[in-house]
C-alpha cells in the first residue's frame, strides 16, 4: 500500500464541538484523499474517542501544547506533504485540497522544496464581534509577510522541510506558528494558497475583539523584540481556550512595568529601544490600510502603498533613529496605566 501524498495532522484539546464539522468537510474534499492525524493533548470530552470510533489516527500527547502536539502528529504521519490544522478550521469549498495541492505540485516541480503554503482565512460566527477589524484581518491573511501568517491560516510544508526546519518549538504554550513562519521566511519562501478557510471568532467574542487583538500586538511585539522575560512569564497569566472570558490586559502591562523595574534602567531601555524597532517594522500595516481603502487589494504585487513602505520608508526608519520615538512613547503611556494601581496598592 502507498503512503498518501497529503497528511493533515490537527491538534486538539476538547474540541469534540468543532472536530465533527471539519472532519465531515475533509471526507467530502475531491481529487485527494488525505490521511488525517488527531495530535490530541489529554482531552476529557470524548474527543479522541471520537476520532477512534470513525477510524481516525489518534496520537495522544502526554506534553499539551500545539507545538508539541503538532510534532507528535508529523512523526506519526506518513505523507510527503503535511498541512496543520485547526480544529475550528472550515472547508465548504469541495475542491480546496485538491486546488492547493496542484498548486503546491508546481511549486516542488520547479524544485522549490522549500516553499510552504498557508491559506487566507474567512471568519464565521461573528455574531457580537467587532466585524471592521476582523474584515482587516482577513485581509492582512492573504499577505505572505512572516508576521501575518498563524496557525488558523493553515500550514502546509513537505515533509522534509518541515524536519529540516526542526519542527515546530516547545519551550512556549504559544507562538510555535509564529517561530516556525519566520523560519520559513528565513529559509524558503511562503506562498498565499487559492482559496481560503474559515476560521471560527470565537475567542475574539469570548474575550473581547480589541482586547484579544490588542493582546495578540503585545504577544507578537514581544517575540520580535526577543523579550524572552515577558514571553516566559506571560503564559501564568495567559488562559487556555476553553476558559476565555473578556481578556483583562492590565496584568499584562504590570508584568511588563514589573519586568522593567527588575531589570534595570539600563537593560530596560535596551529592551526598549528592540520594542521600538519592532514597532517601527509593523509601521507598514498603516499603507497596507491605504491599499485597502484605495480598493487596490487583488494580489501581493498590487499593493503600491505597502511597495512603497518597503522601498522608501522601511530603508529610511532603518538609518535613521526613529525607534526610540515609538520606544519612550509606549513606555510612558504604561507608567501612566500602571500608577492608578500603584497608588490603590500602597493606599491599602
């Protein structure tokens, strides 16, 4: 018997109310037959008994988190190409696979091994949600920049360059799509596939649209500043799906004030001045904005104003010393967000 081309491997944890519905899409895809693995870690709802009894591929993984459950999954898998899934993905188009596959195929016959694909994303049950934002994070799905591609976009990568790459990393419950993209970057190259998946909102109606984005900017910001401090101590205060309630951001910003006060005036705005930079690279999502308001979002080589960011600005804020300005500005606002706390503290 041959080993199948595709693999889809989903991690899992009590998804039990979301599994079925993509599961049931997958089975009705046309022109492949993917082997689908459930990397599940230690669900209580009946999840992987779920997955058992329709004949599904279950490994069960002792160590939660996507990272590591998403490993676990690719080594079990036997498929030459491999494509990570949410369990909260949706494919009501019959013919995705099948379009993505011939276009990951010409890619690998033009020799391009080291090409990954990931789709653009289509948000549903928005119902109490903030629909301008999502609708730009729709869009910023179809760019292929590093920093916008995430796990609910789908993963799609060969195997080989996958274990190339070292698999996804575990030292964090987070960010493994986002380390794992910016190698991909590094090595290869991403390309936008045709098509999209919808993705659920949950969790931005859960905790709040502004604040779970807002959250997600500060997480991001962190890891492009290499703010190992704040990324290590930040999951004790980060709560897994099932128990999202409106996102509280304060914490957050205290661990920040806190961390700066242990470190040092020094080291601080070393770390700073790295935040600053970070920021100053995002300053292309401002452009991006005129392109959408300009109606001009049709294909990544369309984008005249984000073009123009990365050929004329970006090498400007790059020689001149404009991290500092975002730099002192956001850490000022802080010190003011944290003093009404500070005085409640010593007042009682």
């Amino acid at each position: 018997m041959t080993a199948p081309t595709l693999s889809i491997i989903i991690p899992t944890c009590n998804e039990i109310n979301t599994l079925p519905h993509l599961i049931a899409q997958l089975r009705q895809q046309i022109g492949v037959e993917p082997e689908i693995v459930i990397a599940d870690g230690c669900s209580t709802d009946g999840t992987p008994e779920w997955a058992r009894s329709e004949g599904i591929r279950v490994v069960a993984c002792p160590q939660r988190g996507r990272g590591a459950q998403m490993n676990a999954g690719a080594h079990a898998s036997t498929g030459s190409e491999l494509l990570f899934l949410h369990a909260d993905s949706g494919m009501p188009d019959i013919t995705l696979l099948q379009q993505a596959m011939h276009c990951m195929q010409t890619y690998r016959l033009a020799g391009q091994k080291h090409c990954a694909g990931h789709f653009s994303i289509r948000f549903i049950d928005t119902a109490g949600t903030w629909h301008p934002l999502l609708r730009y994070l729709e869009k910023k799905s179809l760019l292929n920049r590093p920093e916008c591609i995430h796990g609910d976009r789908g993963m799609w990568l060969s195997r080989s360059f996958f274990f190339e790459l070292g698999g996804f990393r575990t030292d964090l419950p987070f960010l493994e799509d986002q380390q794992i993209a910016h190698r991909v970057a590094q090595q290869g190259q991403w390309t936008t596939l045709p098509g999209c998946l919808e993705t659920s909102a949950r969790r931005f109606r859960q905790e709040g649209t502004l604040k779970r984005t807002l959250l997600n900017a500060m997480i991001l910001t962190a890891f492009q500043a290499d703010f190992q401090e704040f990324l290590q101590q930040a999951p004790a205060l980060y709560r897994t799906q099932e128990h999202t309630t409106n996102v509280q951001l304060i914490p957050f910003l205290r661990l920040v004030h806190q961390l700066d006060q242990a470190a040092g005036w020094q080291h601080a705005w070393h770390r700073w001045h790295r935040i600053g930079q970070s920021l100053c690279a995002s300053f292309w999502q401002f452009f991006f904005m005129f392109d959408l308001l300009a109606n001009t979002l049709r294909t990544e080589d369309r984008f005249p104003a984000i073009l123009f960011h990365d050929r004329t600005i970006q090498p400007l804020l790059k020689r001149l010393p404009c991290a500092w300005i975002p730099a002192i500005l956001i850490r000022y606002i802080l010190i003011l967000i944290e003093t009404p706390f500070a005085f409640a503290r010593y007042a009682c």
